[in-house]
C-alpha cells in the first residue's frame, strides 16, 4: 500500500488530515479541470469545493472500483456541469488537437516563427469561442478528452455514461465545433494532431 492509498484508508474511516493531505495532492489537477469548465475563476473556486465536499462525504463508500482520480474527476466534472447548468455560463478552453481518429500528427515546430505563433493564439481563442457554444455535456467530453488526456473508459467512468455515449458526444461535439470553426475561417483540419488510446488522465 503506497502514501496515497493509506491517506485513502485513513480518509474513508474520518481522518480529516489524511484527507486534507489528498486535497493538496488532486488541487491542482482539480483546478484545472474546473478553470477549464467554468466561465472565470469564481466559478472555478466553487466547482473545486463543492467536488472535494462532495468526496469527503462520499468516500466512505468508495470501494477502489475505479482509480481514486478518476472517482474525483467524476465529482468534479459532475460540480462544474451542475454549475453551468444552474448559472447558464458557458466558456471553455482547449487545443487545436480535435480529431484522433481523421488526422495525422504534424512534425513539432521547434522554432515557430513570430506570424505562427499569432496564428496559433488565434485558432486557440476561435476554439475557446466555439466551446463556449458547445452544451455543457460535449464541452465535458471534449476537455476531458483533449486537454486532460483521458482515455475513452476513463471518461466513462467520470461522466457515468457508457462508452457508446463517450464516443457520440466527442464525434458530434468535435463535428459542432468544426463547424463553427469553419463557418469563422479559422480552422484546418490538416492541422490538428493526434492522441492515442493509451493516454489517460493525469
């Protein structure tokens, strides 16, 4: 049994320091996640607190069927759609990678010159403004896919949907988004890159 694990144990049986010690492990992965779902940092904050709340009353019943991480990201993922929903806020955030299954991966850039890098930032703001357009549901599917790595079964797991749904909101969601990055001329499928079954969530 590793630190993390015994913090687990001790957490799941009321030891609010043990917990606290995994707040401080996950707060930062937690952060980002939530910074990227919610529309500023107020709404980030409250995601992020309202996830840890909810597992330090739910983890007692945490069995270990999934990873600790993946049960956390669920809360998490499941605060910050809750949030959107209540508030109507929609704003997101993610790279230009958009397409696993259609496109090839593209050389790195080692020297980008001054005109690629405005271009890059720009493609990068038409992506946050066509996720801000997204349903919370495909904006989820989409960050947790592009921007957190996770694989397909992981966000399952997290979403608590099956991996059928997993694969038809990223497909409609990445074909949405194309479509709006299309219609604004700020978007080239050639130039997206490609991520591979075997990443997941970090």
């Amino acid at each position: 049994m590793n630190e993390e694990q015994r913090w687990i144990a001790a957490a799941r049986n009321g030891d609010q320091e043990s917990f606290e010690k995994l707040v401080r492990l996950y707060e930062k992965r937690v952060f980002s996640l939530t910074s990227r779902m919610c529309r500023n940092s107020a709404d980030a904050e409250e995601a992020a607190q309202e996830a840890f709340l909810a597992a330090w009353q739910a983890l007692p019943a945490f069995r270990g069927d999934a990873s600790f991480a993946t049960w956390l990201y669920r809360l998490v993922s499941n605060a910050c759609v809750d949030i959107l929903r209540r508030e109507g806020r929609h704003q997101g955030m993610a790279g230009p990678s958009l397409d696993d299954e259609e496109s090839s991966p593209e050389p790195p850039d080692k020297s980008p010159s001054p005109h690629a890098l405005a271009e890059r930032a720009e493609l990068r703001r038409q992506i946050e403004a066509g996720l801000a357009a997204l349903p919370p549901e495909y904006r989820q599917v989409l960050i947790l896919r592009e921007i957190h790595q996770c694989t397909y079964d992981e966000i399952a797991q997290i979403c608590s949907i099956d991996l059928g749904t997993v694969k038809s909101r990223i497909n409609r969601g990445r074909k949405r988004l194309r479509k709006i990055l299309l219609e604004s001329g700020n978007f080239s499928a050639a130039g997206a890159s490609k991520k591979t079954e075997k990443e997941g969530c970090r």
